[in-house]
C-alpha cells in the first residue's frame, strides 16, 4: 500500500517557508513526506537522523529546522525524539472515518510526552468540527492519551445500549474540561 501526502503547492508564496535556509527547506518538505510521519503528524525523529537520510550537514539541518520551529511550522521535543506539524490535520484530514479509528494505533506508537498530548488535542480539535459519524469514531476524547481506553469503552457501551434499546438518547456532544475530564451531553429519547 502507498503512502500518499498533501503538499498545498501554495507553500512556495509562504513568507516563513521562504525565509527557511535551502536547507531549511528541504529538511521541512522531507518531514512532509516523510514515509514515517504519521496520519496524525507527528513522527519518531532525529535532526542528525533526518540530516543522514538527506546526506546533508546535521548542523545545517539543525539550525534550518530549528528556524521552522522557531516560526511556529514544527514542533520538537529533543527528550522524546519527537517531531510534530503543527499545521498537519489541516492539509491532511482524515478521509474516513477509519482513518480517525486508526489514531489510536498510531497515538501508541508515538512516545509519552507534552508534545504528543498537544498532537492528539489538535487531532480533537479538528474532529469536533466534522459530522457525527467522525466524533463518535474518534478513540480518544481527552486530552491525556493514557485515557484513549476509557473513550473507546463508553463508544462500544453506548453502541452495546443502542442496540439493546437502553441507550440514554442520543449524544449531541462531547467536551473536555480544564481538568481533562470528557463530559457527554444527551438528547433524551422521545
């Protein structure tokens, strides 16, 4: 199977982009299309890493990347390894509803960390402006990643209530407070 990417051509009138070194450039358009990075946006890494895979100076690299990150393109955490595209759902939305159900495969293939906490609040975020069908494939609806079990559970609870005809009504929406605790809220049943 392939692995295709979207690269809005427009990126070559963006101020920041240009303002990138060439070799700036090409380490930002090699984490685009990276085979590794992830339908979430985010991906195991290295600057010295990606600097062999490009065959370029990892100093260059590193000061060209760290320019990205400085104008808000990328985001890094040097603890974890990670690399993360702010922007990345955007260009890249999920085309199905399966694609949202694989996240959680994904999410645990990404190291525990605050930046892998913001990847999955932005993948939330995106979520809760698509149809019903999105939201409620979504495996995750708090913040904190070690919570992804508890979402999928109340999912196949509320699908399990459905189909018995004990369902509290149907879920209008679902939020998650300052404390990264998920409320549902429900249209009774009439």
């Amino acid at each position: 199977m392939s692995h295709y990417r979207k690269i809005d051509v427009r990126i070559w009138n963006d101020a920041k982009f240009n303002g990138l070194s060439t070799v700036g450039k090409l380490g930002f358009m090699m984490l685009l299309s990276h085979p590794q990075m992830s339908s979430l946006g985010a991906m195991r890494g290295t600057f010295s890493g990606l600097a062999e895979e490009l065959n370029v100076d990892p100093e260059a690299l590193r000061e060209g990347l760290t320019d990205a990150i400085g104008k808000g393109m990328l985001e890094y955490d040097p603890a974890a390894k990670l690399f993360a595209l702010p922007n990345w759902i955007r260009y890249n939305p999920p085309e199905s509803v399966n694609v949202i159900k694989s996240w959680r495969k994904v999410a645990s293939y990404l190291p525990e960390c605050d930046l892998k906490s913001h990847v999955i609040q932005r993948a939330i975020a995106h979520v809760e402006g698509l149809s019903e069908a999105f939201r409620v494939a979504l495996p995750f609806g708090h913040p904190d990643p070690q919570n992804i079990e508890h979402r999928t559970q109340n999912i196949d609870s509320h699908r399990h209530n459905q189909k018995e005809g004990t369902s509290k009504g149907k879920r209008i929406r679902e939020r998650v407070d300052a404390d990264g605790v998920v409320h549902e809220e429900w249209e009774p049943e009439q």
